[in-house]
C-alpha cells in the first residue's frame, strides 16, 4: 500500500514539470511614435494621446472640457505647447468637483399703472397692479395683452395672437386729364398755303374722337383723288406708320413742316423738291377706314391748326 501511494506522488510529479511555464503578456504593449516618446497604444480612461494636427483647443471641445481644464488637470505650463504622442488627462482628477453657476430664474416684479415698481411682493387688491415677468428688454405695463401672455407662460399655453386688422387699401384717385389747348397760329413767315385738296373738313383741330385728339384736319376725298403739296419745299419722309398709314412729310423752312396721311399711291421720293400745288400723292384710306386725307401743319414740331394758315374758301 505504501509503494502504492510512493508511485502516484511520483505519477503527478512528472506531469506537472512536463508543461512549460505560461508567459506574462502585457495587454497593452508600449508603441513608440513620432519624437520617440513611447506611449501604450490605448489610451487608459480618461486619458487622450495626442496626434498630429490636434491643439489643446480641439481635444478640450471634443471631451466636454476648457482649455483652462486641461492646463489644470496635467500642469501644463504652456498651452500652445503639446506634442505628439504626449499623453494628456481629459476628464477631472478622483476627488475634483466641477462647480458651474445655475442659472437664476427671471426676476418677479411688480408694476403700477404708471408703469413705476410696485413696494410690495404681491398684488394689493385694487391697487391697480399686476404681476407680471419682467423681459430681458426691461419692465412691462400692465396691459390685457401683457396679462393674458403672463397667465399662458404660467398654464403652459401659447399667449393668443392678437387679431390683425387688414390695413385700409387707399383708392386710387384717377388723374384728370387736362384739356387739349391748340398753340396759337403763329404768323406764317412768308409761305404762301394752299388746300391739299377740295374736299369738306370732316374732322376738325384738336376734336376728341373716342378719346383721341386731332393734331391736324380729315379731309374727305375720294380714292385716287390728287393731293397737292400745300406749299414749296423739301420731301422729308416717305413711309409708313400705325393711324397714319403711308404719308408724306414736306418741309417748307426751318420752322414748318406739312404732314399728308392715308394716301393710296405716293408719287415723290425723300429729298425731293416740290413746288406750291405739285401733285405728290393720292386720297387713299392707308390705316383708317374710309378713304380721306389726314392733313397737319406742324410749328417747330408743334401741332398748330391748318384752317388759321390755309386761305379762306369762297
């Protein structure tokens, strides 16, 4: 029996010394980076390692803290000096209490109807005041508005809007026309006028027509019917335009020119002389509706009437 135990102490003694004996790792093995400061390659709790761009600012707006923080908690005695690699405390030290100020609720105050603070915490009854909170921009009155805000602030609701009154549209007051006041016929300098054509004034200087002013005489006609230059000059233009249809514009000297509108053929050209009675056109109806000659005299471009400077008919 005793050889029996000897031989199993000497069994489980040569187990035991057949396995090697097991190495320590360290989890957390040392690396070393730029500057050769050598550091753990995680960072313990609480800590940062710092990298290659980071400034004191940056780590102290990414962990929740203040730069003044982090000078205090790793004694550092520039804070534009950190390096890389270097290993900084970015959360309080054990024993450290963060202190920061609460902020004050708004001030209560009281306010008279003179708008003066009121002596006492409260309201008296018939003092005419109201308790009210006081915004940042200073003390307000008491008003119904003021009140119903303070009364939704104090239940939770939002304060009713105030009604809008759509402002008074101002009606338009339209601008009166004035009345059209021909220039008076100037003297005519030495031309010797003549009618353009036979035919009945049908429409006279300055007349409304459905709102439009003449600014010469319509003398009716007949299609084809001569026209005659009413003086000797210089054909101007010949041409074409809206109301006036194809016309011809004479001009007799420096002050007067004569206008000759709706013709139906044109027989002179642009710079071409003409004489007192020369047929220069033909009664046409060229943007209008009846066939008729539109004739004007015009006074250093001013529109003046015909009949004062053509001869008198018998």
């Amino acid at each position: 029996m005793r050889r029996f135990l000897c031989l199993i102490a000497l069994l489980a003694l040569a187990g035991c010394g057949s396995h090697p004996p097991v190495a320590v790792v360290d989890a957390n093995p040392p690396v070393v980076v730029e500057g050769g400061r050598t550091v753990p390659a995680q960072p313990r709790e609480g800590y940062y390692v710092v990298k290659k761009g980071d400034n004191l600012y940056r780590i102290a707006l990414a962990h929740g803290a203040t730069t003044h923080d982090l000078v205090t908690w790793n004694s550092l005695t520039d804070d534009t000096r950190i390096e890389v690699g270097q290993e900084l405390r970015v959360m309080p030290p054990e024993g450290v209490v963060e202190i920061k100020p609460i902020a004050a609720p708004a001030p209560i105050v009281m306010v008279g109807d003179n708008g003066a603070p009121a002596s006492s915490g409260s309201a008296a009854p018939g003092s005419g005041a109201s308790v009210v909170r006081e915004p940042k921009g200073g003390k307000v009155a008491y008003s119904d508005a003021a009140l119903a805000q303070v009364r939704a602030m104090d239940g939770g609701m939002a304060p009713p809007k105030p009604t809008e009154q759509a402002a008074p549209v101002p009606v338009p007051v339209p601008t009166p026309v004035p009345p059209f006041t021909p220039s008076p016929a100037p003297a005519a300098d030495g031309i010797d006028w003549t009618w353009p054509v036979a035919g009945k004034v049908v429409r006279g200087f300055g007349k409304n027509n459905g709102g439009e002013i003449s600014r010469g005489i319509d003398i009716a006609g007949r299609k084809g019917e001569p026209i005659q230059a009413a003086a000797g000059g210089k054909v101007t233009f010949v041409g074409a335009l809206d109301k006036y249809g194809d016309f011809v514009v004479v001009r007799h000297d420096a002050d007067y020119l004569s206008v000759y509108a709706h013709t139906s053929r044109i027989l002179v050209k642009r710079d071409q002389t003409v004489t007192r009675g020369q047929k220069i056109a033909e009664v046409g109806s060229s943007g209008t509706d009846q066939p008729k000659l539109h004739f004007e005299i015009r006074h250093k471009s001013e529109p003046v009437d015909p009949v004062k400077l053509l001869p008198l008919r018998q």
